[in-house]
C-alpha cells in the first residue's frame, strides 16, 4: 500500500511540472505536506521553482538555465581564472618593482590577494569537514570545471592558493553559531592529512568552496561567513545527484543561483551587527520565545527558570536552517517544507517550537546540564514526521507576532 501512495505521489508531481503552466500553489502544497521525491529530478526542479530560478512557463527554461550558467561562466573568468593569470605572471616576474607584496600603497592588488587569501583558507578549512559522515563531498565529480581546468598551467587555481598559505597550527574554539572552528596561528605548506585528487580531477568539496568563494567576492559587503558552508551543501548535493545528467553536469552553476536566492533572504542571520535588530537572528529567537510562552507556558517557565536561553541552542537551529542538527535526508526533508511555504520562515520558528515541545517531558524532569546536552543534540530524541504534522498543526492554530 506504501509502495502504490507513493506512486501516486510521483505521478501527482509530475503531472504538475509538466505542465504548460506551473500550478505554483498545488506544487507548494504537495511539497510542503509530504515532501519532494529525489527521482526524476523532482525536487531539484521544485526547488528551482521556488526560488524564482526556474520560471512558471515551462517553455522558458532552456533558454532562462542557458542565460544564468553563461552567468556563471563569467563569473569564473572575472573572479577566478583572470585574477589567476595575474598571479600566475607575477611569479615569474619577479625582477620587476612595479609590485610586490611588501608594497604599501593602498591600491596594491597584493593587499586585495591577501585578504582573499586569508578568506580563502577558512572556506578551505570548512569546505574540507562538510558532511563528515557522507563520503560523497571526498568523491571525484564526474564533472569538474573545464574553463579551469584548460586553463590550469595559466592560472593559479584556488587549489594552488591554498597550498601556498595552508596551516601550521591551530587553536580550537566555537563560533558565534556554535561551530567548531580553528584559528590559524602560524604557517606552512599544506598538510597530507588534506590530500587532494590528483590533477585533473575536482571533489564535490572543492566546488562548494569555488561556489562559496565567488559568492564572497560578488557580495563584498558580507564576504563569507562561517556556516554558508552548511548551507550551500545541502543544495549542491541535491543538484550534483540528481538522476538528470543535465542537472548534474550543470550543479555547480545552479546551485550558485539558489544558494544566492536563498541567502537573499537570510543573509541577516548572518551579519553580527543586525543581531538585535527587527530582520536579524534576535528577533528570530525572540519569536521562538513567544510562541513557546503562548503556547506551553509551564515548558517555557522550566526554559526561563534554568535560564536555558534561545542562544545556547536555536541560535545554530535558526541561524542553518536545521543543516546541523539532522542527517542529510532528513535536512533536504526539512527543507522541503520550509522552502514550499511561502511563509517558510514563520514555519521555520513553528518547527522549532515543535521540536522543543517533543522533549518537554525531558526538559521538565531533567537538570540543567542534562536539558542542555538534550537540546544541543535534539535529533536522537524526536521523529522528525510527528514533529513536521506538529509544525503544520501550531502553524494553522496561531500567528506568529
């Protein structure tokens, strides 16, 4: 019986999306109840019409994907293999007083390389521990980036970069979003245990940091933060497994698009300064707060009694969108939902909710210490379906705000 609903469920998306005409609200709607498929590129095309990337008239696809991957490859030119000749003549220019690195003069392009450097090795580093439990990001994509590649003995690549100002040691600490991060403390070549594919070769990591870095460079106001890594993966791993070759062949370049859609509209979260303000990640939490209060106050006085602040916990939940506190599947699951909703992000503070609700009885019973370690690692202890049917229960019962 499974088997046939399930079925009936591909037959119900594909009737949608081949459509003329995409019925944006019968697609949001089936999405958001029962989640996308992974066959037939499902959910990379729903995803893609969600955020506008894809239009509604399917006869303007071809030629809208053609447009933005064009994009894309200029984008590799300007930001990456352009910058890399110029590096690249540099090195072998080295009698030549015109500029140096030691130069300080302002408008020295070593200063802007440096800067980039510096930026460059974080995402390396983050890039690197993507889906620790996955060996996907550690395979070979079947297809890297030719613009580069052909232009490899030109240009010096990120790849090159990095090697050239790779760690010697490290201090570990968290950041503001509860990740672990290493600073950087002295230099040297880089290290074995980083081994890469051999020439000629990319994995899936090395695009996600290409991807994350031309972001950066294009949106100079915000640079990369850490966590856009946690992100961005979910999506390029959508697109790059996708059962299309033409999806796959083409990941890279998409998932840039959708993930800069996306952090269009979360890129507060991720900026310090707006963390008190009405669009950043403290009115967020605050929301949280108040929909817990409304909703199971006695869960909420044990919270503000032990002190349990949205800080320690839906800081990270809110901030990733749920990327590190489930498994893969059970993100893209996630994010289904969240991404058909056109309210996604009131959705997001009623799946928070939902989950905090799940684990009231241990929260009640439990001492501080336990609640915290309880909170921090909320996956092993709720089923993520009872807890998306609460979500869409709270979110029809009550307004946020």
């Amino acid at each position: 019986m499974a088997g046939y609903q399930y079925q009936q469920r591909l037959k119900e998306f594909e009737a949608i999306l081949e459509s003329d005409v995409i019925d944006l609200k019968a697609l949001r709607k089936l999405c958001f109840l029962s989640g996308c498929p992974h066959e037939k590129s499902i959910r990379s095309r729903c995803w893609k019409i969600f955020f506008n990337y894809l239009p509604l008239e399917r006869n303007k696809w071809r030629a809208e994907l053609q447009k933005q991957r064009n994009l894309y490859k200029q984008y590799l030119q300007e930001m990456i293999i352009l910058p890399g000749k110029k590096m690249k003549s540099k090195e072998s220019m080295s009698g030549e007083l015109c500029d140096h690195p030691l130069n300080p003069n302002p408008d020295s392009e070593w200063r802007e390389t440096f800067r980039d450097n510096e930026m460059l090795v974080q995402i390396d580093k983050d890039c690197r521990r993507l889906c620790p439990d996955l060996s996907f990001f550690q395979q070979a994509t079947e297809f890297p980036c030719d613009e580069l590649l052909n232009a490899m003995s030109d240009v010096e690549t990120l790849r090159k970069r990095v090697e050239h100002c790779a760690l010697q040691s490290e201090t570990v600490s968290k950041n503001r979003l509860g990740i672990t991060v290493n600073m950087v403390t002295k230099k040297r070549t880089q290290s074995e245990e980083y081994a890469l594919l051999p020439d000629g070769k990319e994995a899936h990591w090395e695009v996600v940091e290409r991807i994350l870095f031309l972001y950066a460079k294009l949106n100079p106001g915000l640079n990369y933060v850490q966590g856009m890594n946690e992100i961005l993966g979910p999506i390029y791993y959508t697109l790059a497994s996708d059962t299309d070759q033409d999806c796959r062949e083409f990941a890279e370049a998409d998932s840039f698009f959708l993930f800069t859609c996306l952090m269009g509209e979360i890129r507060d979260f991720f900026i310090k300064t707006l963390d008190d303000s009405d669009c950043g990640i403290g009115s967020q939490m605050r929301k949280l707060t108040e929909l817990v209060q409304k909703l199971d106050n006695p869960l909420y006085q044990r919270l503000e009694h032990q002190e349990l602040k949205p800080q320690f916990y839906a800081f990270r939940w809110i901030t990733l969108l749920l990327s590190q506190e489930f498994h893969l599947p059970d993100v893209l699951r996630i994010w289904d939902s969240l991404f058909s909703d056109p309210n996604r992000f009131d959705f997001l503070i009623y799946l928070c909710c939902a989950m905090l609700m799940s684990i009231r009885k241990d929260v009640l019973a439990n001492d501080f210490p336990t609640n915290m370690k309880l909170v921090q690692r909320i996956e092993s202890m709720i089923d993520l379906q009872q807890v998306l049917c609460k979500a869409r229960e709270l979110s029809q019962l009550t307004k946020i705000g």
